[in-house]
C-alpha cells in the first residue's frame, strides 16, 4: 500500500508510524466532559462541607470559573434555570 518496493514500504510504514496524531476524536471528548462534571461535584461538595449550606447561584459562578462546563450542563446539575447561569456568566 505505501510502496511496491518492500524496503521503501517497511521505511514509509515505520515513519508512518512516528507521526504525532492531534485528533481529537469522540470518546476523547466524552471522557473530557466526563472529568469535567466530577470536577464540578466536588466543588460542589467542598462548598458544601466548607460553608454547611451554598446558595445555588453562587455554586454555579464556582462551577463557572473553575471548570469548562456548559451554561445548560451547570444548570442542569444545580437544578436552576440556564438563564440564571447565563447572567452569572
């Protein structure tokens, strides 16, 4: 496939081999994601343990400012309208 000479072939599919790949590809992005909400649930619960009761709009600028997570994901996991999320972020 990478030559019909076999010595270039073996060459070509060593080197082929070396390439650095930068793709990002689906499961890379759900892992991600993944991390993400157990970043947010822990601050979540550090809040939480820290103060003994968190108001949920100031849970969700925490969750704003220290993770990668979406206006609708943080509202979904709060239980508070994404608007809410939105005027905080």
């Amino acid at each position: 496939m990478l030559s019909k000479n076999k010595k270039e072939a073996i060459k070509e599919f060593i080197e082929f081999h070396k390439e650095i790949e930068d793709e990002t590809y689906l499961e890379d992005k759900e892992e991600e994601k993944e991390n993400e909400e157990k970043k947010a649930w822990t601050l979540i619960q550090d809040k939480i343990s820290e103060s003994g009761s968190v108001n949920k709009t100031e849970l969700a600028e925490l969750i704003l400012k220290n993770t990668k997570l979406s206006h609708r994901k943080i509202a979904e996991m709060l239980e508070i309208n994404r608007g809410v999320v939105q005027r905080i972020g």
